[in-house]
C-alpha cells in the first residue's frame, strides 16, 4: 500500500504545537508549519483532508 498525497488544510496556528491525534478512524498530524494531514485508518493512500479556520 502506497500512501498519497491528495489535499492539505491551513491553520492559523503553529501544527508544532500540535500532538498526533487518533480517534481509532482517523490520524492527525503535523505536516508543516501551518498544515495538518488527516488520514483515514481504515485506507491509508486516502487522505481526508487537512484543517484551515484561517480563511
């Protein structure tokens, strides 16, 4: 399984500051300073999407 890169979300804040997160379903992490990456767990080579309030 290869995992792929398919949107990213920016946030008004420093992801850094950010611990990974996983619900069981999904896992969040820091991809730089200013996006997050959202993977669903049960497809990998699916990315959800990334997080971006500052709009």
């Amino acid at each position: 399984m290869d995992v792929s890169h398919v949107s990213t979300l920016r946030v008004a804040f420093t992801p850094a500051h950010i611990q990974l997160t996983c619900d069981g379903v999904y896992l969040a992490l820091p991809k730089t300073r200013t996006v997050i990456g959202v993977w669903s767990l049960q497809d990998l080579s699916y990315k959800v999407g990334t997080l971006n309030p500052c709009k």
